[in-house]
C-alpha cells in the first residue's frame, strides 16, 4: 500500500464516510489492515508488546473520536500514524525507557545464583515475529526490512533516545515519511527534525552492530542456521559444555531480563550454563521459534521427575557468521504466550 494514498477505493471511500458519521463496524474495517504495523510502531517506541497493547488501543480511541475532523489532506494511513505517535510519546511521558540487563550495568566477573528479579527497572521485551503478523503481502524484501526494524540490538538502541528523537527516526528511516511531514505530526519545525535525526542517526551507529541479522541470516543460510540452532540446544539438554562453548563467539554476551546480571566472553557464559541451567535447574527440553525477526528457542524446565516441562524463558539469538553473538533469555511464561507457543510440554 503507498504511504501517500488514502487507501484507495470506492468501499474504502465509503466506509470513510461511514465511520465519520459514526459507524464503530466501518471503522474497524478501515484500520483492521493496518493494525499490525501500528502495533510494530508502538513496539519500537516503547519497547514492550504489552505498552504497545495499550498505546495502540489508546490511539485507536483518539482516532475514532477525532475522526469527523479527519479532512484527507494527507492519507488515512499518515494520519494514524500521527495519533499513534503522539500516543506512544504521551507513553513514554509517563513510563519512561526500557532496558536491557546490557544498559543497566556491567558484566558480572563471577557466577550470581540469586535469582531474585530487579523490579525497579523497565525491562525491554520480546515481540512475535513480523513475517507471522504480516502474512507475504509486503513480499520478501518488505519483510526483511520489517524485521530489520524490531531486531532486539535495533529496539535497545531506539531506548538510549528522547522521544522526538526516536520517533522522527522511525517515521524517517522505517516508515518513509519526510522531514516536513513529520514536523507536521509532532508539530515542530523542519529544522528540528533535521536536527533530531542527526543525534539519533550518530546514537543508532554506535550501538547497532553491523550487519544487520537480517543479512547475517541471509548470509548464514537456512540449513546452517538450523543445525546451528539445533546443536545449541542439544547442547544444553544433554549438558554438553564443550559443544555449547564451539557455537560462541569469543565476545558473546548472555542476559536475562529481569535478573540484573549478565555475562561476557565465552568463559564466563559458559561457567554460567555449567553453574546454573545445567546444574542447578532440573532437565530441559526446547522448541524453536522467531522473535523480534531473530531465531528463538523456548526453554522448557522440569525439576519434578515426574511432571511435565514447564515454560521458563524464552532465548533469542543473534548470530554472527555462525557462531552465537548474544543470547538474551526473556524469563517469563508471558513471553511463551505472546510468541504463541505452549505453555508447557509433556515429558518424553
């Protein structure tokens, strides 16, 4: 669909004018397309699939109630993207960034058992994968480029920014839309978002790692990709620290939000792993999956013999070459089912 057309139509036409005149089911036929990607919109701006819940429901009210005021001299499309915007920038007002544990500290230098979460930070979290809520009508460079734009290193970054700067970024380089135009939506001067997509442009560069996974991906192939990911979860159920340890890179870091810990190199992650998940956890087993366009495993754990595997976390995985870069473990039962995967497994 182009950016600059009133979605086009004679039923879209009057639906349009149905919905002005107060007609809830036209509505929701006008925006039920393009639920998704103001969903994704949120996302990046917030940094939570939940605060995005409530910001694009949010928006969507102020939307359906100044909607008679809508005069089509932009696009329907441009027009919600101004509501949810600002929406999203009334969030942040409120709530604040998110975070990773990589943000809040430095790497631990020793194991931590403590397991006890730090609630007094706004974690980031996972988000489904954009292929899945998108369906092929993008095609595949669309989709690539959606998943490019909810990528976990992506999302972190877009938090160290002020709102303005993040959202001029986004309606820049994700959603095309110009600099006059979003001057228009946040009600500032060109001038100023010239000025704010240069300070987010010089923060973005410094702390997304290049390439992007989409490209990593790519380049990795899908049969790689698979054994690779297959090998890391063996791995981890069998309790094999020597295979694991030939999966990492040299410098990769692994976090699980909400603990506040992490570590770095693949020392200390994998004493981690012998410590903890292999020692101290009970036995594993995994299903893999996507998020945040990334690969993903969810962890299932069992401590009772004679029980089922229970949701515990869910990894997502950056790779660089083929070789693990990242793993962050979204601990949490919620994540399983916002990815919609089970929330537990039967034993074998």
């Amino acid at each position: 669909m182009s950016r600059h057309s009133l979605e086009a139509g004679p039923e879209a036409a009057a639906d349009l004018a149905r919905a002005q005149a107060g007609d809830g089911s036209a509505f929701t036929r006008l925006v039920g397309p393009l639920r998704p990607e103001l969903h994704a919109h949120c996302y990046r701006m917030l940094g939570s699939a939940h605060d995005a819940d409530d910001a694009l429901q949010d928006a969507l009210l102020r939307a359906w109630r100044g909607l008679a005021g809508f005069e089509g001299r932009s696009s329907l499309r441009s027009w919600l993207y101004t509501v949810t915007t600002r929406a999203c920038l009334d969030a942040l007002t409120a709530r604040g960034r998110r975070a990773l544990p990589i943000d809040v500290g430095p790497a631990s230098d020793q194991v931590v058992v403590d397991d006890r979460p730090a609630t007094e930070v706004a974690w980031l979290g996972p988000y489904p994968d954009i292929a899945d809520s998108r369906g092929d009508a993008t095609g595949p460079t669309g989709r690539y480029e959606q998943r490019e734009a909810v990528e976990l290193a992506f999302v972190a970054a877009l938090q160290h920014l002020p709102g303005n700067q993040r959202a001029a970024l986004l309606l820049v380089e994700v959603l095309g839309f110009t600099p006059a135009e979003i001057a228009t939506m946040l009600r500032t001067s060109t001038a100023s978002v010239t000025s704010a997509l240069q300070r987010a442009r010089r923060v973005i560069a410094e702390k997304v790692p290049a390439p992007s996974q989409q490209r990593s991906l790519r380049m990795l192939g899908d049969a790689r990709l698979r054994e690779v990911v297959t090998a890391f979860t063996t791995a981890l159920e069998q309790g094999d620290v020597a295979g694991l340890a030939g999966l990492l890179a040299d410098d990769v870091t692994w976090s699980m939000p909400p603990l506040p810990h992490w570590y770095e190199g693949v020392a200390a992650v994998v004493e981690f792993v012998r410590e903890v998940p292999m020692s101290r956890c009970g036995s594993w087993r995994h299903l893999p999956t996507w998020a945040n366009g990334q690969p993903a495993v969810g962890c299932y754990r069992r401590t009772d013999p004679g029980g089922d595997y229970q949701a515990w976390s869910v990894n997502v995985l950056r790779f660089r070459g083929d070789r693990i870069a990242e793993v962050v473990s979204f601990i949490g039962a919620e994540h399983f089912t916002l990815l919609g995967l089970p929330t537990s497994r039967p034993a074998d």
